[in-house]
C-alpha cells in the first residue's frame, strides 16, 4: 500500500513528519474522511467542501478541489482498493520553534491514506449507547485533528458497554462522538442543527435528504434530555456507519431494542442510494 505524504507517495512505514510540524505541537490542522463504493468517492463534493471550511477557519490554504480529486483518484489506483474509507489531514506546516502563533508563512503538511471497509447491505445489529455529557469545544463544526474530547467520551462508552457516547449540553442532545444522532418521535425526525455544537455530518445531511424524498418530516431541532423516554426509535450516522440503529441508551431499552420501522426505511434507502452510485 501507499499513502501520500506533500507530493510523495510512499510505503506507511516510511511516512514520517517532523517533530516540530504543528500537528503535533499543537494538533494544529483538520482531517476529512471520504468513503468509497465501488472505486467511486461517495458525496466527494460535500466532503471537499466541508473540508475547505474547516481549513478556512484555520487560516490554513486549501490546495483546492481539483488537487483533492486528483489525489482521491491516485489512492484508488495505487492502492487498488474498491470499497473503504479515504482520509485527508492537513496540518499548518512545520517550523523549527515552538510557538502558539505560526512565526512566518509555512507550508501546509498533506497527508492521505485508503483504507479498505466492506460495505454492507443489510440491516446493523441495534447498539447501546451511554448518555454522557458534551465536553468538547465550542468549535465542533471544525473537523480538527484534536479529538482528546471525543477519544475520553469513547473510552468511558466503551467501559459502559456502549458502541458510542450519546452527547448533551443542557438539555440538549447535540450528537456522538463520531456520529450523528436522529430521534424518531410519533413518525417525525428530529436531529440537532448544524451549529457550533455539532460536526455537519455529510450522512446526516443524506439522510435527511432521504427522508425528505420518503415524505418523513425531519426537524432540525435538537432532540431533550428529557424526552429521551418517550422517543420511538433512535440512530446514529456517520460515513463508516452508514445508519447504525440504536436499541438501547444505558438501561432504557427502546420499544424492544429492535431496530424501528422508520430507521429500517432509511437504511434500506442508503443501501439504494449506494446502488444507483456505483451502477451510474
Ligand atoms: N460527528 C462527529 C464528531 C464526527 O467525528 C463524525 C465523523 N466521524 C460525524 C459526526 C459524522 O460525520 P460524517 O457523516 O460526515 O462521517
């Protein structure tokens, strides 16, 4: 396998940066993740440009669409992958002295890799999730490398047993800590907006189109701490999940734990979606 590295392409082990690189002074930079089907990027021009927001709230330069296309399609061919997930980081750059604000202009550090995922096409087990309060920043719309935050939220789910960390602020459900959450309520869709507080997941925007397309109405409401009991049916999204339903949050089982007809529809609806991309 090969992974590029600023301008090379080279074996992983052989992919090293310095010391001094603001990603790991600092965490200095943002990442993106593009899942592909069938040798083909999937919703590749929201990832691009959700990618040029985050990089644009840095202040960090963004080679541009055309280089990222281009890299996409150079990964798929070296690596001869069909199905997985594709990811980019870009840190600020390098400079040989350690200070909170960049001293002259750097060079960008561009990082990308492919990995290989099966897709699948049936209906995901249900999974438990545990209630945890948001402790993150208030820039989760950023799609920063510094996800100490985020790995500290997965640890306690995973000591809980739980696939992911259902996160709120308040009242508030604002999302997972790698995923986007939907409520299902008397056949309506409820998910957080797309503030400062979430990370605009590129699956969760799909599935609301989706839905929309299935003549379900979605809020963009944040879902309650307090109404978690009386929600119907519960999932998360994410582009290495795809719509994975939710059985159970701690103790409190939903209906059965099984996974609800709404969610069912909309998994049903991502497999198609996924079919009429690789067939177009
Ligand atoms: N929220 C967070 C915090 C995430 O890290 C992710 C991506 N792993 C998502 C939501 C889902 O985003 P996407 O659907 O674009 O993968």
């Amino acid at each position: 396998t090969y992974v590029y590295l600023n301008g090379d392409w080279i074996a992983p082990e052989h992919a090293k940066v310095s010391v001094f690189d603001r990603g790991f002074l600092f965490a200095d930079g943002i990442y993106e993740v593009v899942p592909v089907y069938q040798g083909r990027p999937f919703l590749a021009e929201h990832h691009l440009a959700r990618l040029d927001r985050s990089l644009a709230a840095l202040a960090i330069p963004n080679h541009g669409d055309p280089f990222w296309y281009g890299l996409i399609e150079q990964l798929l061919a070296r690596n001869a992958i069909s199905d997985g997930l594709i990811y980019f980081q870009v840190t600020r750059g390098a400079e040989t002295q350690r200070s909170h604000l960049p001293l002259g202009t750097l060079t960008p550090t561009v990082f990308a890799s492919v990995s290989p995922l099966a897709v699948h096409w049936g209906v995901p087990t249900p999974a438990k999730v545990t209630l945890c309060e948001d402790i993150r920043w208030l820039r989760c719309d950023i799609k920063s490398i510094s996800l100490l935050g985020n790995i500290m939220l997965k640890q306690h789910a995973q000591a809980q047993g739980a696939m992911e960390p259902l996160l709120f602020r308040g009242d508030h459900i604002t999302e997972g800590a790698s995923s986007n959450y939907f409520a299902v309520k008397d056949g309506a869709l409820y998910t957080a907006p797309t503030d400062h507080l979430i990370l605009p997941g590129i699956t969760r925007m799909w599935v609301i189109e989706l839905a929309r397309q299935l003549g379900l109405p979605v809020y963009e409401q944040p879902f309650r701490v307090s109404e978690l009991t009386q929600l119907d049916e519960l999932f998360l999204t994410s582009s290495s999940r795809e719509v994975q339903p939710i059985g159970q949050i701690d103790d409190i089982m939903i209906g059965q734990g099984q996974c609800g007809k709404i969610t069912e529809q909309l998994v049903q609806a991502f497999h198609e979606s996924k079919r009429k991309h690789c067939s177009s």
